[in-house]
C-alpha cells in the first residue's frame, strides 16, 4: 500500500482514486452502483452548471436532494476547491 500524502484532501484523493480505477465501484446505493468513471462523470455535469451559473469556488453552494449516487457526485463537486 502505497503512503497518503498528509497534505492531501478528500477531493485529490478521489480525482487520483478515479484515474487509477475508473471502472471499480466508487459508491453503492439502494438505487445501484456507481463506478469511479460515472460519479465522476457527473460531478462534472454539476461542475459545468455551476460554471453556467457564474458561481465562484469561493461562493457557498448549498445541496438539498435525497440520498443517491448523484447527490455524491454533487457534494463532491459542490466541495471542491477547484471547481
């Protein structure tokens, strides 16, 4: 097992986690399983509407949505300091 950097956040572990196994289940619900490849898909879809909204990454984003695969993917996305 490899060392974590201690200066690394949750987000840069998922984006180095994605692109080592992007087809490995990321998230388990009860509505299925979502691969590393697909939540990150999405968190890219909330990714372009925040950017369509003109949101900056240091404006507060608030996520209100039942809990599912896209909700992760939002929070994920709604949480990163590089959005």
């Amino acid at each position: 097992m490899s060392r974590v950097d201690e200066d690394a956040n949750l987000f840069g572990l998922f984006a180095v986690q994605a692109g080592r196994t992007p087809d490995a289940c990321a998230v388990v619900t009860a509505s299925g399983d979502l691969t590393y490849r697909q939540l990150l898909g999405q968190a890219n879809k909330v990714r372009a509407g925040l950017h369509a909204l003109a949101l900056s990454p240091e404006e507060p984003v608030g996520v209100c949505m039942a809990r599912t695969g896209s909700m992760i993917a939002a929070r994920r996305e709604a949480g990163s300091p590089t959005r």
